[in-house]
C-alpha cells in the first residue's frame, strides 16, 4: 500500500478503501496513515543515517520498509524494536535488491542505537 501510495501519489483512503477486506487490514491501516502522517520525522531519521545514501536514491522497497520499521519503533510501544528490525530485513530479502536486508539491518541498528542511547 505504501509503494503504490509513493508510486502513483494516490490519497491514502482510496488505497486503504480497496483493501479494507482484508483480515490484516486494521493493523496495515494503521501502519500505512502512521507511515504518512509522521513521514517527514521517519524521512529525517533516515537521511541522518544512510550513509552516503539520499534517500531518493534508495530503491522504494527500502524506503517504505524502512519507514514501516521506524515507524513502529518509535510510535508502536506493542513492537519491540528487534522485532520491527528482523521483519524489514526479512521483507528486503524477498521484495528488494540482494544488498537490501544488509543495508535495512545496518540503518535500522543504528537508528536503534541512538535511540537506546537517549533512553527512547
């Protein structure tokens, strides 16, 4: 729903309409209208940490799993953070690039070590 969201600049309740049958869809409603109201706090943690990385220049997988992944981290107090981190490595393994889950593990630990670290 985010790709499609990214890739066809549809409103988020026309996406989410089309797939409100869906037995996961409360919990995907949830994570697609976070992802979009808090995008500019997710897309400014993720350029502090890509190193060497714009985060257009990201493919749009990683981007969006990235932002799913930091999403829950920093506003789903239900997920603990390794379980955000393992499930956006695993999604980059089968819908991303062969480098992906390296590169979604490594910003993700980061991100997750600087918030351990201001007690987050």
């Amino acid at each position: 729903m985010l790709y499609e969201h990214e890739m066809r600049s549809l409103p988020t309740g026309e996406i989410l309409q089309r797939y409100s049958t869906n037995p996961g869809y409360p919990f995907a409603s949830q994570l697609v209208r976070g992802v979009v109201e808090n995008g500019p706090e997710l897309d400014e943690l993720i350029s502090r940490h890509a190193k060497d990385w714009s985060i257009e220049r990201m493919p749009v997988i990683d981007r969006n799993l990235l932002r799913m992944a930091l999403f829950e981290m920093l506003h789903l107090e239900d997920i603990p953070g390794p379980v955000a981190i393992n499930e956006a490595v695993e999604l980059a393994k089968i819908y991303s690039t062969e480098d992906s889950s390296r590169f979604v593990n490594g910003l993700l630990g980061s991100v997750s070590a600087e918030l351990s670290s201001r007690g987050a």
